[in-house]
C-alpha cells in the first residue's frame, strides 16, 4: 500500500489530465454563460470586442467586467470541486502551499 508521501510525488501525474479536461470544460461553460448573461442584459448576440471600432468604452469595460466575473466563478467551482475529488479519492489535497496554483 503506497504511503502519504508516495501518494503526494504521485499527485501531480494524476492531476494534470484530469485538471487540463476540467479546464477545458470549464471554459466552454462560462463562454456559454456569458453569452446567454450578456444577451439577457443587452439583448445582443454579440458582445463587444476591444478592437470594435463602433463600441464605446462603457460597452467594452461592462462586457469584460462581467466576462471576467463569470470566468473567475466558474474557474474557482471548478478548481474547488475537482480538488475535494482528488482529496476523497486519494487522501492527498492537490496542492497545499501557497502560490504554486495557477495564479
């Protein structure tokens, strides 16, 4: 039976996959979150870009503000929930220290 420390040098390999999928699925779902949010607000299908020319600056920094908000929420659930998984399944949490996440 592999011990605390063997499970813990074993975590990385482990999470990674998992944590790319994750990520990936992840981003989809707030990128169809935001949509539908920004379509509820402004009634458009299209949310302004940075680089539309015939966009103001308060269409631009509203839909980036809340692009970002929806973002950070669904990355945070997720990091979260896939974190108490490997911790149930594994006995180990991903990552302990401070500062070696991806921020």
């Amino acid at each position: 039976m592999a011990t605390f420390t063997q499970k813990k040098q074993n975590l990385p390999t482990a999470y990674k996959p998992l944590g790319f999928a994750l990520s990936w699925g992840g981003g989809r779902l707030a990128t169809t979150a935001f949509q539908k949010t920004w379509k509820a607000i402004r009634h458009e299908d299209d949310a302004p870009d940075a680089l539309d020319r015939d966009r103001r600056w308060g269409e631009i920094l509203l839909a980036a503000a809340i692009q970002g908000a929806i973002f950070a929420v669904v990355r945070a659930v997720i990091d979260r929930t896939s974190a108490q998984a490997v911790e149930r399944r594994t006995g180990v949490w991903p990552d302990h220290t401070k500062g070696k996440g991806r921020d």
